[in-house]
C-alpha cells in the first residue's frame, strides 16, 4: 500500500461556505512556528464530499537564490540529497552519505555560495518547506501518518501559516494502519445553538 484513500464528507451546519485546510507536521523540526496548508477544500456544499488520496511517501525539490526549482525526486526515510553545483547548473541529487537518523530525509546545501529553499510535497501540493538554508546548511523533514484538520478562513493551498492559524486547528486525524476512509465533519451552523465543527473517522478499511 502506497497511499490512502480518504473521502471527506460535509455533515455540518455551516452555512458559510467555510474552507476546510489539511496540513501535516514535521516531526524533525519544533512545533507550532509554521505549517504549509497541504490541501484546501472549498466549496464544498452540505452532504457533499471530497475525495483525495494521502500518499505515504512523499517527493523532495529544492529551489535555488535565482528562483530555479529541481525536479521532484522521490524520498524515503533514511536517504539524503546534496545541493550541489554541476556543468549545467545547481541541481539536488541523491547523496551517498545517508540521513543522520533512519526515519528522517535530509536536504543539505553543499553550493560554495547562495541560499536554497527545501521542499517536500504530496500528491503534487507542496507539503512542507524550509527556507533560506546557507551552504553547509541542512533540512531535516520527517512526518507520521497524521494529519491535521479545520475549518479555516482565506487560506490558500500552498501559503504558509504561522501560529496564530494553526492555533484555530482542533481536530489531530491519525491515519496510521488505515488503507480508506471517510473523514465526516459535524457541528457549526447558525445561531447560538451551534456547535464546534469535529472531524472524525467514518468507513474505516485497514
């Protein structure tokens, strides 16, 4: 199995054509500073659903100080990729040296000179990033099979969110030994007698 289906489904109240945001963590790095939003669902009517597919692994790009962007490779746990500067330019490629932990992937700048931006990414949406890395710098990105879900306002796919937004997120979904799902969220609607929106798990394949 290389990817889970998932299938969200609107069993809310809302009335106000909230978007719901996915990110996931990266465990190797501090908490709570910012996150990417993975995937937005918007417009998704009352009794609507959404499918979409959580890959388990995912692919690693990295761009360079003159806004070129390498092509995605894929990246298990335990592999490094070198930053380096070739005949025909920058370019990320596997290294021989493996990560320093076997459950995390690295991205070292090893340019002479300039800064580079880590990129993870998901089913073709950026999923993490790690920002002005200077040469001998590294990113360490290592992610469980958890996402993290809520409705939140104006937020596109791929922004960066700080603290602040993700503070607003309430629901933490663990996906670990599922192989399909149905993530049904509840609550909202109008007037005091609403409720939280609550996220759970319907449908459950292993």
């Amino acid at each position: 199995m290389d990817k889970i289906k998932l299938n969200f489904i609107n069993r809310s109240g809302d009335t106000n054509n909230s978007s719901v945001v996915i990110f996931q963590q990266n465990v190797a790095e501090s908490f709570g500073e910012i996150a990417i939003a993975w995937k937005v669902i918007a417009n998704c009517g009352r009794l609507d659903n959404h499918p979409f597919v959580y890959p388990l692994n995912f692919k690693v790009s990295a761009s360079d100080s003159y806004g070129n962007y390498t092509p995605q490779i894929d990246a298990f746990d335990g592999q490094a990729f070198d930053m380096i500067k070739s005949s025909s330019g920058d370019i990320l490629q596997l290294s021989t040296t493996p990560s320093t932990s076997p459950t995390e992937v690295e991205i070292r700048n090893n340019l002479g000179t300039g800064a580079i931006n880590a990129n993870c990414y998901k089913d073709g949406n950026l999923l993490a990033t790690k920002t002005g890395l200077a040469p001998s710098q590294k990113a360490v990105f290592e992610f469980h099979p958890r996402i993290y879900i809520g409705v939140i306002s104006q937020v596109e796919e791929g922004a960066v969110m700080n603290s602040a937004i993700i503070s607003q997120f309430n629901s933490e979904i663990n996906l670990f030994g599922i192989s399909s799902a149905d993530i049904v969220m509840t609550g909202g609607g109008p007037g005091k007698g609403s409720t939280a929106f609550n996220f759970t798990l319907e449908n459950i394949n292993k």
